[in-house]
C-alpha cells in the first residue's frame, strides 16, 4: 500500500504552556453512570471548584484515594467536562485494571467525597490546526473526547480509537467535522501496537497544517508516533506522543515520548 505523506509547511504550531497555583479541592459525588462496559462516567460538585481552571483539553489532575493498604494515594485523570460557574467537575474512569482509583470508581456512589489536586499546568494548543488526528485507547478517550467536542465549527478532525469491542465506542457531540475511526482488540492486547498500526496504514490525512496527537499504553504510543514520523513524513513540532500507562508496571507513565 502507497503511504501517503501529509505536507506541513516548516512554521510550528503556536503552544501556550500554562501554570497554574496548586490547590487541593474536596468534592462531592453527584452521578455515577457507565458510559460503557469499560468506562464509568462520575459526576462531582462543590465549592471549591469555583475558581478550577483546565484550559488543556488534555488536562490532568490526581485524585486521592485509598491504596490497597489504606494509605492515600494519587492517580493522574483528565477532567472530561468542568464549569466553574456551576460547580461542577465531571472524571471518566477507564476501568481496565483493578487498582485503586478504578476500585474507587467502581464502588463510588452519590454523595461520597473525593479529594483532587491540579491541574498543575497546561498545553494549550492553536488556534490556528488545520486538522487534528487524535490516536488512542481507553485511557485517551477522556482526552480525545474533551477536544473533539471543545472544537469549533468547521474544524476538521480524524480520532482513531482502540477499544475491546463495538459497545465500547462512544458518540461526541460536536460542531466540529469529525471522522471517527475505531478498532478493535481484545483488552488483553491493549499494549500491541499492530491493531492501531493497521488503522493509521489505511487513513489518508489531509494536506496543510495538522497536529497528532497521541497517547495510549506506552508501547502503542511510541510504535505509532514511529509510523507517523518515519512512514508518513510528519513533522515532529506537529505531534505529541504519550504513554498514558505501562503494561505490568503500577502508576507508570511515559507523558513525553521522545
């Protein structure tokens, strides 16, 4: 099969890295809902949250929660959707595993509390893309789903998610023109890059100025940042690769793949 190579003039995007004051903020539960099989969407409120702010739609902040032997410990999420004005701040939780923010998450009910802290700074980037192409599994919808739906009219762009299976697909609701792209693997395979590899072989991206964006259980994320780079002849100012998690290895991440 032809590779197609996507033409991106030398100029880079314009990024806005953002710091923010660290603050802890303890919140309410007020909805739990299972989006899909391995996703669980919750719902918080409280008046801590009325001077939040997460401009990155990739955004992280901890949480707090009990470790498997009662002392706290911290999960890095991405805030899915927050309105400072109403209070409120909504976490999707990716139940994949059997660590302690997915134990939380699972037995969260309405009116439990939940410390949070962050997020600790932002990527804030464009506004001038002329297309996003957005890769990712489970872990990455928060992220992906939070961009595509923030974007504005007439944008473009293109997610290719991993997910167990076709209940695990979600919907957006966005006015930006959006291709969505799902493949399916068995959750048992999340950290084997050929099912992603065989998706982005068969995309045909756009010409002009686009971003990548990338994240996704470590080894998926680097295989697929390789592909671009070196198949497709994408520009590195115009990507960014990261593993959200690492296979067998608790609270690992690779934020910044090089």
């Amino acid at each position: 099969m032809t590779s197609h190579v996507s033409r991106i003039d030398n100029s880079t995007p314009r990024i806005t890295r953002v710091r923010h004051d660290l603050k802890r903020r303890l919140l309410q539960v007020t909805r739990v809902e299972r989006l899909t099989p391995v996703m669980l969407r919750i719902a918080f409120t409280g008046d801590a949250l009325a001077d939040f702010i997460s401009p990155g739609a990739d955004d992280h902040v901890k949480i707090f929660v009990p470790g498997p032997g009662g002392e706290m410990v911290s999960r890095d999420y991405t805030p899915r959707a927050c309105d400072a004005a109403a209070r409120t701040l909504v976490i999707d939780f990716a139940v994949h595993d059997a660590g302690p923010a997915t134990l939380w998450a699972l037995n969260a009910r309405p009116g439990d509390q939940l410390e949070i802290g962050g997020p600790r700074g932002s990527m804030v980037i464009g506004p001038d893309i002329g297309w996003w192409l957005l890769v990712g599994d489970e872990t990455a919808l928060p992220a992906i789903g939070r961009r595509i739906e923030e974007l504005p009219a007439g944008a473009r762009v293109i997610s290719l998610v991993a997910v167990p299976g076709r209940s695990d697909e979600q919907t957006f609701v966005t006015s930006a023109d959006h291709q969505a792209l799902w493949v399916h693997r068995p959750s048992g395979r999340a950290d084997d890059p050929e099912p992603v590899l065989r998706g982005l072989e068969t995309l045909q991206l756009p010409q002009g100025d686009g971003f990548v964006w990338i994240a996704a259980e470590a080894r998926v994320a680097r295989a697929a940042r390789q592909f671009l780079v070196e198949r497709r002849g994408h520009p590195l100012p115009w990507l960014k690769a990261s593993g959200y998690w690492v296979r067998g290895v608790a609270d690992a991440s690779d934020k910044l793949i090089e």
